[in-house]
C-alpha cells in the first residue's frame, strides 16, 4: 500500500508507522509534529493469511467496499443511538481537549466534536469511509487528521497522548478474537493521559433471550460452557450489503467491565440501553441485564 505522509503544528505527539523516516524539514521543526496518514489508493485484497489481527475476510471486505461507505450515513439515518452516544461522550468527555475517535467510520462523532470545540483524531480500517469523512470536514472547514489503520494495531500512537478516547456504534465487537479485543483496550487505556475518559459502546448477548433464534444462540453457548469448551459470544450478523458472514462479539456486563478493569481502567459508569428513542431503559432493576440490547460506558483512567 502506498502512504502519503503530511505533516501538521499541534500539541499531541503521533509517531509514524516504523520504516519511514522524518523529513528533515520536520525534524527540524520546534513544534510537536502529528503525522496524518492518508491512503491514497484502496490496498490489494491480501490473502487470509495476511490479514491484520482482528480482521476477518468479510471485515476486510466490508471496510474496503466504496458503495457501503457511500451509503453508509444513510443507512442510518434515524437511527436513536446516534444522538444518544454523542451527548454522553460530551456528558463525560468534558473537557475539550485531544480524543481519539476509534472506528471513526464517515466521521459523525468526529464532526460533532470539532464543532463544539475538541481536537479530534479520526482512526478507521476504511480507505473509503475515511475518504468520506474529509470530503465532509472540508465543506464545513474543519481540519480533522484521519488515520487509515487497524485498531489492534495503535503502536503508531505515543503513551499518553490524548485527553479522551471514543469507540462507538459496537466497533470493539467486530474485533475477531478476545485477544485482540484486549489488546485494543490496552493500547486505549497506553494512549489516553491520567484521568483520560474513554467511552464506548457494546451489545448486550443477554437481550437475544426476546427471541427463538436469540435463545438458540444461547443454549448452544451455554451448552458449549457446561462441556467446558467456553462461551464465545460471537455471532454471525445478517448479510449486510452484499457482505457475509460479518461477526458481531456480544459482551455480558461482567465480561466487559472486567475487560475494562484488566487493562487498568476504573469504570464510571455502565448506562443500559433501550430500544426506545431516548434510550432509557425504565425500571432497570426489573431485570436490566436482559432487557437492555446494549451498554454506553465511560471508564477513566487513574491519575495514578
């Protein structure tokens, strides 16, 4: 793949990928220099092999297909959770300082921030989605570096360079396999500063008892558990767009706030949610666990 690198003044520090080398005109410079990598042209389809960790061929396939990323605000447009996560990352993320938008997709997250006054930084697999998302900065004057990578894979990124981190819209799902999931969380957790906030989103696999397949999925894990082969949690989502067999890991409420609390974070707070336009889940004590489809969280790192 072929890399275009620019160079930008601003106060966080971005090291570029190992195997390029600084320009001198950079190295020179007194400034902290963030490097914005851009993708100029859509990487050739690598074998199975060589996909990143994390990735699946229908993941690959889905992020590198300009049609979806074209559509892509489209298809949810109307969709509650998209306000609904945006005011509680500003409810937690108060400060306007650096966050990192991880899975940035076309931009929506990213976009509200620097609108109201936040430096954000916009990461995705997707060329294309990416390619979006400046197109849509430059209309409204916003400069917004975006970062063309895979989100297991943030060594690019210096300890302690941001005030916040984001990863919405159950991104931190679509990552195949638990060790790469908790891979991701401990590159977050590296990256943020002391008292940095990260707030993310996840699906909730016990809400699949409200329907017949749902509880298939279930008995199936559980029975998987009782002969001891573990609980995966991962499920095969509908054919999307032309894409198949994209995988979706649904997390318990204990699964991912011990995931959490693994890699150092302290968790804020874990906000059910429902399917109703605000997103509230009325009488959470009622059991919560199962009627909740999802989970909004704000974890903070300690000041320690």
């Amino acid at each position: 793949m072929r890399w275009y690198i620019q160079s930008m003044v601003c106060d966080m520090v971005f090291l570029p990928p190992s195997g390029y080398a600084v320009p001198p005109q950079c190295a020179a410079a007194s400034h902290i220099i963030l490097w914005k990598i851009m993708s100029t042209v859509v990487p050739p389809m690598p074998a199975d092999w060589q996909l990143p960790p994390g990735v699946s061929r229908a993941l690959w396939d889905y992020f590198h297909d300009p049609a979806i990323a074209r559509a892509y605000d489209a298809t949810l447009d109307g969709t509650p959770l998209l306000n609904i996560d945006q005011a509680f990352v500003l409810e937690h993320c108060r400060l306007a300082g650096t966050i990192i938008d991880l899975g940035s997709g076309t931009g929506r997250l990213a976009l509200t921030l620097a609108q109201n006054g936040y430096r954000p930084i916009a990461v995705d697999l997707s060329p294309e989605m990416l390619k979006v998302l400046r197109e849509k900065a430059l209309a409204l004057n916003l400069d917004i570096p975006c970062v063309c990578g895979n989100l297991v894979e943030l060594g690019m990124f210096a300890d302690r360079s941001f005030d916040h981190a984001a990863c919405l819209f159950s991104t931190l799902g679509l990552i195949v396999g638990a060790d790469a999931r908790l891979q991701f969380l401990a590159h977050v957790h590296r990256l943020l500063r002391p008292g940095g906030v990260f707030v993310l989103h996840v699906h909730n696999r016990w809400f699949n008892v409200w329907t017949a397949h749902g509880r298939r999925l279930l008995w199936t894990e559980m029975l998987a558990s009782w002969l001891g082969r573990g609980a995966s949690g991962d499920y095969e989502m509908p054919a999307h767009a032309s894409v198949g067999r994209l995988t979706m890991h649904l997390f318990t409420r204990h699964e991912i706030v011990g995931l959490l609390r693994a890699v150092g974070f302290d968790t804020v707070e874990v906000r059910r949610l429902s399917l109703r336009p605000d997103g509230r889940l009325a009488c959470p004590w009622w059991f919560g666990r199962l009627r909740s489809y999802g989970y909004l969280i704000a974890a903070r790192k300690p000041m320690a």
